[in-house]
C-alpha cells in the first residue's frame, strides 16, 4: 500500500508539519461562525476574516512571548527582551 517513496520517517515529518496548521484551522472554526459575519458582500466578509486571522496572529505571537519570559530564555543583559 505504502509507495516505497516514501518513508516512515517522510511522513511523519508531514503529519508533524501540518499539525500548527490544523490547530489553526480548529482554533478559527471556534472562533469565526460562519452564519454570522457583520459584512454582506465578498469584500466584507473576506476583511472579517482577514481581522480575525490577524487577530489569531497576534494571540499566538503574545502567548509565545510570555511564555519565553515566564521560562527566562532569549533574554539580555537587562533582563527585558
């Protein structure tokens, strides 16, 4: 079944690299309900969903910031980032 292409070791690869991109998908299916966008045309309702994709963005960004100060690293000589 598996083409010899391919190894076990290629395809977990994949699986793990797709897997921010699936946590993404689950996080903006919670987040965005798709029955109730303020806009009404393309244009709307694409720019809803662009500000809430910048908005997961910036979520992600802060979460990783402090957890790289809550655990001390990539720190310098002041003790600030």
């Amino acid at each position: 079944m598996l083409d010899e292409r391919y190894t076990i070791d290629a395809l977990k690869e994949v699986y793990h690299a797709r897997w921010g991109i699936e946590e993404l998908y689950k996080i903006s299916k919670n987040m965005i309900v798709v029955d109730d966008f303020h806009g009404r045309s393309e244009r709307t309702v694409k720019q809803e969903l662009f500000a809430h994709f910048v908005l997961i963005t910036m979520s992600r960004l802060c979460t990783n910031e402090s957890a790289t100060r809550r655990n001390g690293s990539e720190t310098n000589n002041t003790g600030k980032l």
